[in-house]
C-alpha cells in the first residue's frame, strides 16, 4: 500500500479519499486553491499545497500544479475523485510518466470511454445494446438530418465530449435541427473544447440506471448492483436509491453481470460506472461510462456493505479485489438526496454564503443515516466551485422505510444562511408519483416551482 497520496480534489470528496486513506494507514495530502486555504475540512489533511487561485481553471484544474505537489510532498499516489482532473486521460498519463500512481483506469481506457461515440462503438463491440444513433461522430448538419430520417424524431443532439446537458438539443423535426445543430456544437466547443456532434433516438418515459463495478489488474470484476438516477433536473442527478424499484431480481442480476463482462473486455481497471437508460417498455440501452468514483457511490455502499474508495486504493496498490461476486449480498434500500446551495424556486439560482445554521438530523429513524459532508456551521460556501453542501443516505429494510427515514431527517434539518434544496427533496420525497415509482427523468416528481414546497424544520 501506498506511504502517502495526493488528493486532486477539493471538499466533500476529499475529506471521503481522506477517510479511506486513514483506514488503510495513508498519509492524505492535499491540494487547495487561495479561496479553501484555511477551510475547516483541510484540517484532515497530513500536508496541503495551494495551487493557485480561487477559480478552478487558476487552481485545481492545472495539472502540472497539481502534479509538482504530488511530487514535491513524496505521494506516489493521487486520486483525483470527480469532477476537475478524474477523467482527464493525458493527466493520467502525465501522472504515470513522472511515477505517480493514478488511482483509476489506464489513459487509454480513459479516453476510449471519455469520448461518447467511441464508447458506444466500443460497448456494441462487446455485447451491450445501445440506442440507436449515428455511427460516429457527425460531419455536417446534412449528415444529421439524414440519420434522424433514418431513426425517426424525435432524436437528441449530444456533444461527444459532453456531460451535465451542456450541447444537449431535443428535435422534433428536421426545422428544430437544422437550427439547433449549430447552437449545440457552439456550446459543446465552449464548454469541452471539441464541438463534435452525435445523435440518438430519444427515448421518451425513460428511467436512468447505473451499475457500480469494481475491477482488479488480475482480471477479475464484481458488481454493486445498479443505482436509479431518475430524479432529475437538466440532466443533473438530484436523488439517487439503490436497488431500482423497476427491475425484477432476475434482470438485475443479468445487468450487472453483462456490465462486469463487459468491463472486462474493455480491459477495465479500477470502480467505474456503467450507466444504461430503460426504456418505458423495459428494453436497457448504454449510455455511458463514467470512469471514475461517483458522487451516488454511498448508497452502493450501503446496501452492500463495501468500501468502493477503500478497494479503488487497494487496486491501485495492484492488489487484488477483497470480495467475489458471491460475497456481494443486496441488504435493504438506501437513497442518497443530495443537499445544494442552490434556490429552487429561482431556478436553482446558486446561493454561495456562510452556513449560520447548519443542523442535519441524524437520528430521526427508522432507518439509518449517513451524512457525507465537509462543512460545519460558519463555513463560506464560495462561488466558484461544486454548490454541494452534504449528501443525506439513508438506509433501511424496504424502500418504504428508507423514504420515510429521508423525510423524517430532512423535515428536522435546520440550514440558514444560504438557500438549500431540501424543500425540493421534500416534494418528491412525499410525492404520490415518487412513493409508487411512477416518474421518469423527463420531469421532477411532485415539483412546481410556482407552488409553495415543504419546509424542514429552518
């Protein structure tokens, strides 16, 4: 195991890294931009290395900044959790060229799935259905009216370095493309610096399920079972749960097992997710591979009883996987709300600030709680970063208990200070659509942003 290791990331997810490192006897190390320096969650960190200033792309998004701390503090080691440098494959790469181990997939795997159309030629190639698109990336907005007339409207737009919906366009007919092609591929080369294009089918009434997988340097893979992700808003998760309550046991196995296979094949190394989109008549399409940890990843924990972060480091330090598949037994229902500075009656306006009260109930039952977060009361939330303020999981027998479990803690939370989306969690939560599963990820179950929502307790 690795004497120490470089966290590339910033908060909630670092102080996760730095938990696991801890129980396995890591030295955590740190970087911070000017505008975390002095934050409460650093105080968990063995050494930390500023990096620049507060913006991401002055601070945590340069690699070579991020590297030179790896090495000038000793770490052979760095996980760079989500978001910022994760899924970068020529930072992966610079960290392998200069000695430090990347505690994720290899460069070229990274950039194989990073791209969407190449990570659909490369998961049909292996067995797993994808919806149907064009083959490739689009050369002009003719060649896309031409597929779209192939497949039939309506299709979706998507940018093929894209994520979180940006370059993302719906088109009913071949006017609304011809006029969206060109807005899309202007946003998708702001925000990822390539403006290439791919199309799908869009599939209405559709629920989005992910499958947690774990694979070692020996060949060998487990799976988690599979996350809903349903709940949510402009393409960003809201609520996570594990298991779905729309597949049967018996599909649930089938996926997880083709998810693994397929990993395998793809030479896969590490915890990553395989993210699929179910149909409204039950068919199971490939989406995407995020090749790094998840946010969600508590709730696989839960049910599971496994440390994903503990058993990314342990393969990192090419050992092999603690568990086999038939150790891995699904135990109860958890759902994961994920607690923003956000205001969701102005649109989820960001409300960076300071937390004046900041009480999370923990006790309130029947189930259990788990509160992932790196802030305490008095703590800035700055505007450049992530708004995530904590995740709530809770835990329980059935699914019905571990909704009531949410409800209770949420309904007892105080949170002053900045505005929060916990009364949105409340409205689905209590939701008649979300309580007998009936939603999909076209809509928000049980939000109107013009009606008056559930207020916890502040």
């Amino acid at each position: 195991m690795f004497h120490r290791l470089l966290i590339a990331n910033r908060g909630e997810v670092a102080t996760r890294i730095a938990r696991a490192c801890r129980d396995l006897g890591v030295e955590p190390v740190c970087v911070a931009s000017t505008a975390d320096l002095g934050a409460p969650w650093l105080e968990e960190m063995e050494e930390v290395v500023c990096v620049g200033e507060g913006p991401a792309g002055e601070s945590y998004l340069r690699s070579d900044r991020v590297l030179q701390a790896a090495l000038q503090t000793g770490c052979t080691a760095l996980h760079p959790g989500w978001g910022f440098l994760a899924e970068d494959p020529r930072f992966a790469a610079l960290c392998l060229q200069h000695g430090v181990t990347f505690v994720g997939p290899s460069p070229a795997v990274i950039s194989r799935m990073g791209l969407k159309s190449p990570a659909k030629e490369a998961v049909r190639g292996v067995g797993l259905p994808v919806i149907p698109g064009s083959v490739g990336t689009l050369d002009d907005v003719d060649e896309a009216v031409r597929v779209a007339s192939e497949i039939e409207y309506p299709i979706i737009l998507k940018a093929d370095a894209g994520g979180g919906g940006r370059g993302m366009r719906r088109c009913e007919n071949e006017a609304e493309l011809r006029e969206a092609f060109p807005t899309a591929m202007a946003e998708a080369l702001s925000a990822f610096g390539t403006g290439r294009l791919y199309l799908e089918k869009f599939l209405s009434g559709g629920r989005h399920i992910e499958v947690q997988i774990l694979c070692d340097g020996f060949g060998n893979g487990i799976h988690l079972y599979e996350r809903d992700c349903s709940v949510q808003r402009n393409h960003q998760k809201l609520i996570e749960e594990s298991p779905s309550p729309v597949l049967s046991t018996d599909e649930r196995e089938e996926l997880g097992a083709q998810a693994v296979a397929a990993a395998l094949k793809l030479g896969y190394v590490g915890a990553g997710t395989i993210e699929f989109l179910r149909s409204a008549e039950g068919e199971l399409f490939f989406m995407e591979m995020n090749t790094r940890l998840q946010v969600e990843h508590p709730v696989s924990e839960l049910v599971t009883g496994v440390d994903i972060v503990c058993e990314q480091l342990k393969i990192a330090a090419n050992q092999t996987l603690s568990f086999t598949q038939a150790d891995i037994e699904l135990k109860g229902h958890a759902i994961e709300c994920r607690i923003n500075a956000e205001d969701p009656s102005k649109n989820f306006q960001p409300s960076p600030g300071t937390l004046e009260i900041f009480e999370l109930a923990r006790g309130e039952g029947p189930g259990n709680i788990r509160i992932d977060s790196h802030l305490r009361v008095g703590d800035t939330i700055p505007p450049y970063y992530d708004s995530l303020i904590a995740k709530v999981i809770c835990h329980a027998e059935t699914r019905e208990r571990a909704v009531e479990t949410a409800i209770n803690s949420l309904q007892a939370s105080r949170l002053d200070g900045v505005k929060s989306t916990i009364p949105l969690h409340l409205a689905v939560l209590l939701s008649r659509e979300f309580l007998a599963n009936d939603y999909d990820t076209s809509s928000i179950p049980g939000w109107n942003p013009d009606s008056p929502a559930p207020e916890s307790a502040s």
